[in-house]
C-alpha cells in the first residue's frame, strides 16, 4: 500500500507540473500578444517607469527563467518588441545570466530530491555518450526541448559543477535562441504596426471615424439648442 501511494502522489505531482508548466506558457505568450498588440501604450508606461523599466524586465526575466520547467520564448520576444532588437537581447542575456545563478543555488537545495541517475537514464542515447557533468553533456542536455534545461540544472547542481561551467552552458545554448527571438519579436510588431495599425488609423481619419466605445455621445458644444414652447 505504501508503495502503491507513492505512485500516486508521483503521477499527481507529475500532472500538477505540467498544467503549472502549462499556464505559465499560455500567460507569458497571451503578455506577449497584449505588448504586441498596445506596443504604444506600454512604451509610454515603459517610459513613466524611467530608468527602472529596464532594469525590471531583467528581473522578471531572470526570475521565470530560473524556474523549473518555465517558457521564456515570449518574454525574449516581448524584451525585443519593448527594447528593439539590441537593447531587447542585452536584457535577455543578462536575464539569462542572473537566471543561471538563480537556478543553480536553488537546486543547490533541491537536487537531494531529484534523481539525477534516473533522469539521465530517461535521456536519448546521444546525450548520454558524453561524460556526465562536462560542459558538451549539459550543453546537450539543454537543446532538449521541455525537461532539458532543469535536468541540466540539477545535474550541474547535483554533481556540484562549477557555477561558471553552469552560466556559460546554459548561456550557449539560449542567448543565441533569445536573440533571434528578440530580433523577430521586434520584426513582427513593426510589421503589424505597418500594415494593420496605421492604415487602419489613416482609414478612420480619412473618413472622420471615431469610435468612442458603446453608449457614449458627445455633445457639440457649438449647436443651439431652442426650447419648445409649452402651450398654455
């Protein structure tokens, strides 16, 4: 019976990871599509933050990609859309940076409970071929798309790998990724600008259209208004 539970509690715990992994991906594309969309009115919150709206973006950054199991593709695109294609991949690449290090003193703390020899008996045989723990295993480890980048974190952690090794293999792998997407990210919004944003704006100009949202009127304060005279 014991044994019998603990497989449950595994497939449950299983299961409570991929719907977490699950939302995380479907909130950060649906920011990503609200900044695409309302670039101009995020640019101008951007700028009311000043000097902190980059280093914050960083910050987030760092924080989601440091997480087990986490998706920073929109982020790495919203980064380009909001900073352009240069400023968007530095912040990207110290995000990535910082997010190394986070990840590596966290599952300095959690490795005990991850079975390192077990997951990298699940992993193909190609990366396997490599010696554990050196830099072209990890490097491989993290091409694999979903479970690779925190099985190389807590393998790196768990065999107690210089963290230097830990940023450079992680960084080799996702700077060039987020880069592209930080210059594509900055492509698409000013394509969407081009094409659907401003000809539909000298559309609605050219035919003196105003939209001004449901059950909402304005008055033209230039139009007299003579009162009927009440009979008597």
């Amino acid at each position: 019976m014991p044994q019998r539970s603990q497989t449950v509690s595994t497939a449950v715990g299983l299961w409570v990871r991929r719907i977490e992994a699950f939302l995380i991906l479907a909130v950060s594309f649906a920011l990503a599509a609200f900044v695409v969309a309302r670039r101009p009115l995020v640019e101008h919150v951007l700028h009311s933050i000043g000097f902190f709206a980059m280093p914050l973006a960083v910050l987030v950054f760092a924080v989601v990609a440091s997480a087990p199991f986490s998706v920073t593709d929109a982020l790495a695109i919203m980064n380009g859309v909001l900073f352009g294609p240069l400023w968007g991949s530095v912040v990207n690449a110290v995000g990535l940076v910082l997010a190394a290090i986070i990840g590596y003193a966290v599952a300095m703390r959690t490795s005990k409970a991850f079975d390192v020899a077990g997951q990298v008996e699940r992993l193909p045989a190609w990366a396997r071929h490599f010696k554990i723990g050196s830099p072209m295993f990890l490097i491989c480890v993290r091409i694999i798309p979903g479970l690779g980048g925190t099985i190389a974190t807590q393998t790196a952690a768990g065999l107690r790998v210089p963290i230097f090794r830990q940023i450079y293999t992680m960084c080799a792998v996702a700077v060039p990724i987020c880069t592209a997407l930080a210059i594509g990210g900055d492509w698409l919004s000013d394509t969407i600008q081009a094409r659907f944003v401003v000809p539909a704006r000298a559309y609605a100009e050219k035919h003196h259209l105003h939209f001004h949202g449901p059950h909402r009127h304005r008055i033209d304060p230039t139009i007299v208004v003579t009162p009927i005279p009440v009979p008597r």
